[in-house]
C-alpha cells in the first residue's frame, strides 16, 4: 500500500481499501429530460432522481492511488458496471481489492457500497498496464446480446467510427463542474507530478467521447442513462488544457429486459497521432419511454 499521496483517509480491511462513507448529492436533479431529474425518474420506474455515475468515478482515485501509486495516471484503468440507482442522500464508500504485485501489470476488483445495507451499487475492475484475460465491461461487451431485436436503435451499424474532432478540457469551466471534493485536489487543480494538472478519470470520457456526438446516439424524448463505463490511460496522463484529437467507434448494440443499449469506443490521440487514452461507454436507453416499446410497456414504467 502506497502511503505518500494526500487522498485522505483510506482505510486497509481485511485485504481491501476503503474510503470513508459520504454523502451523495444529485447535483444535476434539474436537469430536463434527464433521469438525474425526478419526475423523468419517475416516469420509468425510478424512485426519484439518479445520481450520475461520475460523481463516484470523481472519487476513485483515492484508492486507485492508495492501490496502485502515482503510475496508474500513467497506464492504469478502471471499469464500472453502474447496477443500482444512487439515491440524493445515499451513504456510500468505495472499496478496492488492496493489489499485491508490486506494480506489476494486475486487475483487481473495484465497488461503491451503500452503508443502509451493505449493497453494491457499483461493481467493477481497476488494473495497471495490460494484465491477462479482460476487463468488466471486455467481458460485458462478449455478453452483448439481443442486436436482432433493438427497435430504438434499429438504424445503428457496429463498426461505424467518427472523424477526428479536436478536442481540450478547459480548466476553467471544469472548476465549475459541481463534482464535490476530490483527493488530491492540487492535482486537478494547479499542478501535479507531471507539470501542470491532470484529468480526473470522471472527466476524461466526456473529453474522449466528443467524437461520439458523430455515431447519432441521441435519444430524443426517450430516456437515456450511463451503463458502464471504462477509462485505460495508455500513455498518460491526461491533462487539463491541452489539444487532443477525440475518434469514437460503434462495438456492439444489444437489448436487457428494461433497455437497449449501445457501447462505443472513444479514443483520445495526440496531434501526431499517439495514442495516450481510451474509454467505453455503454448508454442505455429505457424501452418504457419509447413508443416503439407500447406495447409492452403501454404504461411507461
């Protein structure tokens, strides 16, 4: 366990790190349209409205540098699979199998834990370099099933790549972002130990997937929500205001009970060329607020 990062405190139990239990807030519950808002949650069978994701991706660096040391900035990844709403209010903790190689190429496990029952409302996978075998949401993507049947997402071909769009995280504007505190701050913020600040790993999809906007997964009226997700830096770090160059692909559509869903590949390039990160996304899209579902969700829920 490394012990020279200021993230905080981390507690070692059992073989696992953890973070303290915090409070979540749904910075976004006015959003419109958007199932961070209550009465779009609602409408498809929320109990009101869902806290993004990010807000908890924001905060694995914690453990991932408590785990892993300052090079998973570098080649390290992490992978969420998001299977319970998190609520405004939810008390929760992120844990970290603790990795025993000593910085050799590894894969542990990853989760978000409520503290009302112990549940996990995130599972998922954090590695450093190229360990055997494949991420979570790698074999998610193996699992894909149902593309014969999608109706919402019909007209998407796998394989469709996007033109190179350039791209840059803003400094300014992400000071604004409402993501709440974050370790180690400075990092994001004003410097780190690679010269100026880095991307936080909430930060780097919406970064990488600009190119996505090209794949036309927009929604329309029908709700949409973050699946899973995955960051891989390859030749990192990411950092604040610099020029990238964003390209997204389509790898695989399919269908659950409840929803479609889409995965893309974004990837994040130098001018020349170098790959330094990458990122996969699965949106889901709610058959219950789409009319191509009536007639088996006629009441929306």
């Amino acid at each position: 366990m490394y012990q020279e990062y200021d993230v905080g405190e981390i507690v070692d139990d059992e073989g696992a790190l953890f973070t303290p239990f915090r409070m979540v807030e749904n910075y976004w519950a006015d959003s419109k349209g958007a199932v961070q808002n209550d009465e779009i949650a609602k409408r498809v069978g929320f109990q009101g409205g869902v806290v993004r994701g990010t807000v908890h991706v924001a905060q694995m660096p914690r453990v991932l540098l408590a785990g892993f040391g300052e090079e998973w900035f570098e080649r390290g990844g992490v992978a969420s699979m998001f299977i319970k709403p998190t609520m405004h209010g939810d008390y929760v903790r992120i844990g970290l199998q603790d990795p025993e190689m000593g910085g050799a190429d590894e894969r542990v496990q990853i989760w978000v834990e409520r503290q009302s029952d112990g549940l996990h409302l995130v599972n998922g996978t954090a590695e450093i370099g190229e360990p055997p075998g494949g991420s979570l949401t790698h074999q998610m993507i193996l699992n894909t099933s149902g593309s014969e049947e999608v109706r919402i997402l019909a007209e998407h071909v796998v394989g469709t790549t996007s033109e190179a769009l350039p791209v840059r995280i803003d400094s300014e504007q992400l000071a604004k972002e409402p993501i709440g505190s974050i370790a180690p701050a400075d990092w994001f913020r004003t410097a780190s130990p690679w010269g100026g600040p880095i991307a936080n790993p909430a930060n780097i999809p919406t970064l990488a997937g600009q190119s996505a906007n090209q794949l036309n997964l927009h929604s329309g009226d029908i709700v949409s929500m973050l699946g899973a997700q995955e960051v891989k830096h390859v030749e990192g770090p990411v950092f604040q205001d610099h020029d990238y160059l964003s390209e997204s692909e389509l790898v695989a559509v399919g269908t659950s009970k409840r929803s479609e869903y889409a995965w893309y590949e974004a990837r994040l390039l130098e001018p020349d060329g170098k790959l330094v990160a990458k990122t996969t996304t699965q949106i889901r899209f709610l058959k219950g607020s789409s009319p191509l579902w009536s007639d088996e969700f006629p009441d929306g829920g």
